[in-house]
C-alpha cells in the first residue's frame, strides 16, 4: 500500500504551528507562556487521539477507523489497512480449513487430527460414530483417556506407527477397525480408523476354510495310512482282521471322495456364471427321481416318506444346483432321523410363490445351532454326522444355490418334535407349464 506520509510535511506543520504560537507571544509579549501553552495543546490533541485510538481499537465496533488529519490519519489508516489485510488472509484461512475439513467429513474412514501429546484437535463425522468421539466436547482430551483399548493404548506408547493395529471398534465389538497413525506437520498425527470387519470375516473364513478341509482330510487318510502299514508290516493277519480293514478303508476313500465331490459342487456354486432365468427346470420330474434315490437310502431306516408335489409347478433354474438342493434336505431329513420316523416333502405354491418344504418328526435341533447351520462344515453332532457320511457342507451347498436363485432357506425346529428346512421361489421365477 502507498504510504503518503512524509517527514518534511510533518515537520513542517509542526514548525509552522510553533512558529505561529511565536507570532503570537511576540505579539502580546509573552514568549514563553505562548510556546507552553502551544507545547501543553500538542501533548493534549496527542493524548486525545490516543484516547481515540484506544477507543476504536477496544469499544468501538466500527471497522473503519475515526476521522483524523495529519501523522494520526496516517496512523488509523496503517491500523485500517493492517486489520483488513489480515482479515481477508484470515477468511482465505477459514475457507481453506473449511474446505480441508468437508474433505475429511467425505472420507470412508474415521479420521482424528492429534497434537504432539495425542490431545484430540479435530475429528470427522465417522469418527464420532465409529470411535464414539463426541463433537466438540472431547476437543483437547486426550484420545487414549477416550479410546481405552489395551492395544491401541501400546501402540499409542510404542510410537512406532509404521505398521497398522487392527482391533475392535469401542462402540460396537463386532465390529474390526484397523488403526493407522500418520505423523505430518510439527509434531502432529493424524488418526485414520477403517473399517475392515468384512475382509476380516473373509480372511478368518478362508483360514477356518483351509483348516477344516486339511482336518477332514487327514481322519481318512490317517486311518487309511494306518490299515496299509499294519497289512505291509505283518501280512499275515487273520481274514477277518483284513475284512474289517478293507470295509474300513472302503468307508474312509468314500468319504474323501464324497468330501471332494461336495467341495467341487460348492466351488462350481460359488463361481457360476449360468443365468437362472434362461433354462426351465421340471421340479416335479426331478422330484420323482430324487423320491427313487431316497426310497433306496430309506432302506434301513424305514421311515414312511410321503411326497406331495404339485405337478404343474415348474420354476426357471439352474437344474443340477436344484436338483443339489432338493436331495440335500430330504437325505438329512432321512439321515437324522431316528428309524421309523415320518417324513414329507412338498412342494407347492404358497400365494403368489413357490415353496418346496420338508418336514421330519426327528430329534430336532436346538435353537444355538440353527443360525450356523448353513457355516461350512458345521454340524450339530460331529460323531454322527461322521456315521451318516456327512461332510458339513450339504447346507452350505443349499445356501448358495438359493442365493443364487435369490432365495433362502428358512429353518424351524422344535427340540424332540422335529425339523421343518424350507424355502420359496419369487413369482418371477416360476414358469408357467405350456
Ligand atoms: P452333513 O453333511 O453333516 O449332513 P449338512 O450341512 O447337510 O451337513 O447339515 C449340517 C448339520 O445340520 C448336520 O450335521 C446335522 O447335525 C444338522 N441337520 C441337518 N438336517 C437335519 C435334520 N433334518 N434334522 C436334524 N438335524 C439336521
């Protein structure tokens, strides 16, 4: 800004004002009183510009400065020019913190900004929700007097943040958040939590996965392994030992196959690309062969099984996936039930929809288990489940073929009554019979 204040000016005005008060005192021949008086008049306005000044500076809510002329006008316009100079960097300031914290309030993660000391100077939306910080009540408290987890509190301490600390979310313990701490600026942090509960579950699901396939592995061919090293090492056993050992091992490669066989069908599930709508699939005559099927397995069991099917009802599908479905529930129902029990299939249309249902007058299942019942090689009785050639994954097998049918199966059970395994078809997906 131009400066118009000169030295010159000034000095002359204060001679001419002096010289003037010279005038004066010569002419009433009073010197000295006249330069006193003119000294004591220039201390006085000074004093009264800096009383204004004061005023305006710290009462006045006005922002353009008071009228003044001479060194003082210079000086309220320095003030004035000063004030707006920071007043529009200040608003530039505020847009670009505005900006900046629109940003983070966008971001997917929880974000908190933390000085040297780790006191909490700003936080996000997601941060509020997901670390339960409140807004801006927790400002300047400290984030591990907030967030108390053992963990995030060593990791707090170790201040060696370069790799990240994945733990529970304070607010909701079913929930996994991984914690980064990023350092920036002088001495300051910035604090980003993600959510990552679903790659968490994926990740324990595919260990749980690998784990228990290697697990139902290994029985059999331990078994099997240690039948053929008793056979090598002494090959003459008694006859009835090698039939026992040879049932056994029969039994045990069966399983494995089966063990394979489902595994395959689930992957072939999981990864199938077939489009549900294209292909019509006739329930009722896959019904009928399954119905063959299950009177064979019945054999020993002697259970009486009644189908009730409604012979028009045809739905668009995935024909071997159903057919997957259909035996999966009606060979369990056959399986665990106790001999002599009584057993129905339907399959019908309920309103608008189509349902399929089976329904066993069996042991039942206790309510715990149900909701897990679908989880990959869950069972509710491992040991008989094993006698059956159960693998664990029948259900699972129904429960993505439903999906991919956009179904689900629903499950009733009533412990020492029996079971009732179900689902139904969207009325899109029935074809109607030419
Ligand atoms: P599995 O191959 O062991 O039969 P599934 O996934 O088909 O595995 O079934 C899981 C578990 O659900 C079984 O081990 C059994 O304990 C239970 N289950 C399934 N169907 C029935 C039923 N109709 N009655 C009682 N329990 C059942």
């Amino acid at each position: 800004m131009y400066n118009p204040f000169s030295w010159v000016k000034s000095i002359t005005r204060i001679a001419l004002f002096y010289g003037l008060a010279m005038l004066v005192g010569w002419y009433f021949d009073a010197l000295l009183w006249a330069l006193a008086i003119a000294s004591t008049a220039l201390v006085l306005i000074n004093y009264y510009h800096l009383v204004k000044l004061n005023n305006w500076l710290w009462h006045s809510k006005k922002f353009t400065p008071p009228d003044a002329s001479g060194i003082w006008g210079y000086i309220y316009d320095g003030i004035y020019y000063m004030q707006r100079r920071n007043r529009i960097k200040r608003k530039k300031l505020g847009n670009l913190i505005r900006r900046f914290r629109e940003g983070s309030e966008s971001l997917p993660d929880a974000a908190v900004v933390l000085d040297a000391d780790w006191h909490i100077e700003w936080c996000n939306r997601l941060a509020r929700i997901e670390l339960g910080l409140n807004w801006p009540e927790d400002a300047e408290r400290r984030i591990d007097n907030l967030i108390r987890h053992p963990e995030f509190v060593k990791f707090l301490r170790n201040r060696n943040y370069d790799s990240p600390i994945e733990i529970e979310s304070p607010t909701n313990i079913s929930r996994v958040l991984e914690f980064r701490m990023m350092p920036y600026g002088e001495k300051h942090y910035l604090l980003i939590a993600r959510d990552i509960t679903q790659i968490s579950h994926v990740e324990q699901v595919r260990k749980d996965f690998v784990a228990n396939v290697s697990h139902e592995l290994r029985t059999p061919l331990t078994v099997l392994s240690g039948y053929l090293e008793m056979l090598k090492e002494s090959p003459e056993m008694p006859q009835s030992f090698i039939d026992k050992a040879f049932d056994e091992m029969g039994t045990q490669s069966t399983r494995m196959q089966s063990l394979v066989e489902q595994l395959l069908a689930l992957s072939r599930i999981e990864a199938s690309t077939e489009r549900v709508y294209e292909k019509v699939v006739n329930v009722p005559q896959v019904l009928r062969t399954i119905e063959i099927e299950a009177q064979s397995l019945n054999k020993n069991k002697g259970h009486s099984i009644e189908f009730e099917v409604d012979e028009g009802l045809q739905i668009y599908g995935v024909e071997t996936e159903l057919r997957s479905a259909f035996s999966n529930l009606i060979f369990n129902a056959i399986n665990y039930t106790p001999n002599g029990g009584k057993i129905k299939v339907c399959w019908g249309k309920e309103q608008d929809r189509a349902r399929f249902k089976v329904i066993d007058n069996g042991e039942g299942i206790p309510e715990e288990h149900l909701s897990r019942l679908t989880e990959r090689f869950y069972r509710v009785d491992k040991a008989r489940s094993r006698k059956t050639g159960g693998t664990g994954l029948g259900l699972s097998i129904v429960k993505h073929v439903l999906s991919h049918h956009n179904s689900k199966l629903e499950i009733n059970s009533d412990v020492g009554q029996g079971s009732e395994f179900s689902f139904a078809f969207a009325k899109q997906i029935i074809a109607i019979k030419e």
